[in-house]
C-alpha cells in the first residue's frame, strides 16, 4: 500500500468510532472519542504539508472537514468539562447520512488510491542540499544516485514541481548508474519566512494546469507559478558543471512548463546539455528545429536519434505527458481529466526505459572512442 493511502486509512479509522458512538452505548461512556475529528485533522493537514498534493486525498479529506464541523459543538462541550453522550433525533439522523457518506469516502480512497512506489534492484543514495544562485534565488536540489561507481553521467529533471515528478524515472536512471538531479527553484531567501513546501504548492498548480489543458478550467489558471525562467535554469546547469567537471556528461529530461526554457538552452554554439529529452503530448509538440521525435510509447525510435542533441517524446492524451506520473501518482487526477490509471507503474517504468536508451545512445554516438 502507498503512504497516501496508509494515512488515508489511519484518518479514517479515527472518525469510525465518531459515528458509530450515537448508536453503541458503550461509546458514549468514552468523552475522548469527541476530540477524534481534531486528531484526525490535524493529521491529515500534515498529511498535506508535508507531501505531495493528491486529488485522490480530497474525497476523504472533504469528508473529514464535514464531519469535523459537524462535531465542533460537542468538541467544545468537551473542552468546558459538560456532558458529550447524548444524542438527539435530529442529530443520529444526521450521523446515519454521515455514515454512508464515510462509506462512499472509504471506496474513493481505495478505488483511486496511488500506485506503489517502483522500487530499483540496488541499493541508491539520496541527498538534498540548497544552492544560492543569487539575486535571492534559491534552489533546493536533489541528487539520486547509485552507491558506489555510477556510470560518470548526470540527467538533470526540469519543470514545474521538478522533485519527486517523476519517480519512477529517477529511480531507473539512477539504478542504471545515472546520477540525476531534481530542483526547485524559489524566490524566497532560506530560512526567513515560514512557506509551504515547494512540492505541495508547485504540485497543486501542476493540478490545476492539467484540468486548464484539458477544457476543465480557463486558461488562465494554466499555473499557480511562472514558467521556469531561462537565467535560473542556466545557474543550475552552471553549479552542476561547476561540480562534476565539464568531461562529465549532462542530459536533461523536461516536461511541462520545463520545455520551453530548456529548449532555449540548447541554442547557440555550446548547448547546456549533451542530450535534452522533452516529454510533450503530441497535440502541443513544441517546435524544434533538427530535434528526433519519437512518437507513442511503442513508437520506433527514429534513425537519426543518436545524432540529435534533442528528443521530443511525443505521448498519446492518456499518457498525459507533461504532468509527471499522474497516473500511478494521483489516479482520481488523472481519470477527472480524461486519462487513465497506470496500474503498476508500466507506461512510467516503459518511458524512463525508452529515454535511457536514447540517453545511452548518445553517449556512445558522442564518444570519441567508437
């Protein structure tokens, strides 16, 4: 089971002995059982902060904040020392309605909970650390590697909600050798403000950007953030080269709002990247001059793949590219707008598999030696 859905389940076992206290006497001899729908909130607001933003939680949580507004009145009695333990007409009707309703939430949170995370065949080291790359901009980066001799390569993840978008990938490319790079980028200077955690916020906003693509939303709430910009994804490719050495090679996955600012830094006579591999739906492929498309995930990798510094990885609209795993990752998100669940993680695992052999095949088109 996923942690989401492990905490789902904890929330809502709190609330069971909530609603079943009206109609078993020995419950309501326990005034504890009041101040349940407190724990149970508390809980999943943290549940909130501390991960990702999953529409699959919002069946549950909508549930919890009904019934938590529902008991309010007798939290309160609680808390002033008065009686908790008697329940009118009125209100065991109303917890019979709530009891059906904990029912419906129950079958959400199983039927469109997250896939299990896939899990590498060796041992991987993971380790986060804050970059400065000035005028107030920070960036919190991650690097996923293997423990011991990798295979001297980076792949350094852009786009919206970059850390922990595309788990699956990272964790291939990692177990293959591939030291890969996720960061976030803020204006906020570390330290001095309390905020949200970035991948809350940004995965939110990567939410609402999937429904606007879809007709679900006006366009104008495409993103909660701005587009990557141009200058902070060259200062997070500079302090990368800066540490591995120039020799070492450097590719690039992008995705969403991600592309357009790698695209452009593959321009000019010394591109950022030894290989740049764009995930795009194919109705909204961007246009790049010289660059190999692959289309579909069973698609033939195109003859001049290797000699091209750019791979636009065309997906189908089920496979939702540009929106991480959101399949596996928030199937409730996924099946409102359209797609479907990757049970599994097979399209996710089938496409870091493809992009490795295109990144391994730069390599060797790129090697002085063959």
């Amino acid at each position: 089971m996923s942690d989401l859905f492990v905490g789902e389940l904890l929330v809502l076992v709190l609330l069971l002995p909530v609603l079943l206290r009206p109609f078993v006497a020995p419950l309501q001899r326990i005034p504890g059982i009041a101040a349940l729908p407190l724990v149970a909130f508390l809980l999943a607001a943290a549940m909130l902060l501390g991960d990702r933003f999953r529409l699959s939680f919002m069946p549950a949580f909508a549930f919890l904040v009904l019934l938590f507004l529902l008991t309010l009145p007798r939290l309160y009695r609680l808390a002033t020392g008065l009686p908790t333990d008697w329940y009118g007409a009125g209100v065991k009707s109303a917890y019979l309605v709530f009891l059906v309703l904990f029912a419906a939430a129950s079958w959400a949170s199983w039927r469109y909970a997250p896939e299990l995370s896939w899990s590498p065949s060796v041992a991987l080291s993971d380790g986060t650390e804050t970059v400065d790359l000035g005028g107030g901009r920070i960036a919190r980066v991650r690097k996923l590697e293997r423990e011991g001799t990798g295979s001297g390569a980076s792949v350094l993840f852009v786009g919206d909600g970059a850390i922990g978008n595309r788990p699956t990938m990272a964790l291939c490319l990692a177990e293959s050798g591939y030291r890969v790079i996720e960061a976030e980028v803020t204006g906020r200077h570390s330290g001095t403000a309390l905020r949200v955690p970035f991948s809350f916020s940004r995965a939110a906003a990567s939410v609402r950007g999937l429904f606007a693509v879809r007709g679900l939303l006006p366009s104008a709430e495409r993103s909660g953030f701005s587009d990557p910009s141009d200058a902070d994804l060259a200062a997070i490719t500079r302090a990368i080269r800066a540490g591995q050495g120039k020799m070492v090679p450097l590719f690039a996955v992008a995705e969403g709002d991600g592309v357009t600012a790698a695209l452009s830094l593959m321009q000019g006579p010394e591109p950022a990247f030894d290989g740049l591999a764009c995930l795009v739906p194919k109705a909204g492929a961007p246009k790049a001059p010289g660059a190999a498309r692959l289309e579909g995930l069973a698609g033939f990798m195109p003859a001049n793949a290797a000699s091209s510094s750019v791979l636009l990885f065309e997906g189908d609209p089920n496979d939702m590219f540009g929106f991480g795993e959101i399949g596996a990752d928030d199937p409730l998100a996924a099946a409102v707008a359209g797609g479907g669940r990757d049970r599994d993680r097979k399209a996710a695992e089938l496409t870091a598999r493809r992009v490795l052999a295109w990144f391994e095949a730069r390599r060797i088109h790129d090697d002085p030696r063959t």
